[in-house]
C-alpha cells in the first residue's frame, strides 16, 4: 500500500512576506519622520513670526503712550524688561520715503536677534502715524533687511492726535 506523506503547514513566513511588512514600515516611518520635521520647522516660524509682531506691538503701543513721541528711546524705556541696542540706521530696515526717522535698534528675545526701526510722518495737522518694521531671520553676511519676504518681517502703524 502506497502512503501518501502529507506536507506540513509551513511556519514563519516567506521572503516576499518580509519584504513587504518591510517597505510598508519603511514608508510609514519616512512619512512621520517627515511630518515631525516639517512640524518642528512651522512651530519655529511661528515663535518668530509670533516674537516679532509682540515687539512691534509693544514699541508701537509704548512709543504711543510716551509723553514726548518726539524723544521716545526704547533702549532707555524698556531696558529692563528687554535687550534693546541702539543702532545706526544702515543696521536694520530703511525708512520708506517721506517719513522721519525715530531710531533703529537690536532686540534680542529668547536668544533671537531682531532689528527694529522706527519712524513717524504727519498724516494731517494734528494727526501723526508712529510705525514700527521688526525684522528676523535676515541674512547677516550681506545684512540685506529690504529684500526679505514678508514672512520675515512685520510691519505696525499706530496714530496719535497732538
């Protein structure tokens, strides 16, 4: 009498199994890893961009409740709360035309640089807009502060009655 051998179910799992469980974990943990870089990096813009429109709105609203706009020294007012640098105007973003010039400075917050300019013009007799451009993130090899995207840089107007 002739036997027949049953085969037994094979254990474990072939080559093109592990293969595939493989390329499958491979592409899930590139598309976290992905995901948490871009994350991090668009949590870190907007701590920047999120800084830099709290200093705008603070010189702005400072400068605006100051008794003398005219002599307004943000170095000297907010020393103690901020590093504030006075610096030269060349050092941080330029005045449109047919405003004046207040100052410009260098804010630093959280161990990040910012450069702030400030200037004024008379809207109307008796009506002067105060504005305030804070930049980041600029390139500091060529310090060029007009040619960065608006992401970069923001830009407050506040009026005044005198």
């Amino acid at each position: 009498m002739k036997t027949t051998k049953r085969s037994k179910p094979s254990r474990g799992f072939t080559f093109t199994e592990v293969m595939g469980a493989l390329a499958v974990l491979t592409v899930a943990i590139l598309g976290t890893s992905a995901y948490r870089y871009h994350a991090t990096v668009d949590v870190r813009k907007a701590e920047l961009k999120t800084s830099g429109a709290r200093i705008g709105c603070l010189l702005c609203e400072t400068w605006r409740g100051a008794p003398d706009p005219n002599a307004f020294d943000p170095a000297t007012h907010l020393g103690a709360d901020l590093t504030i640098l006075s610096l030269t105007a060349y050092e941080g973003p330029s005045v449109p035309t047919g405003h004046n010039p207040l100052g410009t400075y260098g804010i630093t917050v959280n161990e990040e640089e910012y450069r702030a300019t400030l200037f004024h013009r008379a809207i109307s007799p008796g009506l002067r807009a105060l504005s305030v451009i804070v930049v980041w993130d600029w390139d500091r090899q060529n310090q060029s502060f007009n040619t960065l995207p608006p992401s970069k840089s923001f830009r407050l107007t506040t009026y005044i009655t005198e």
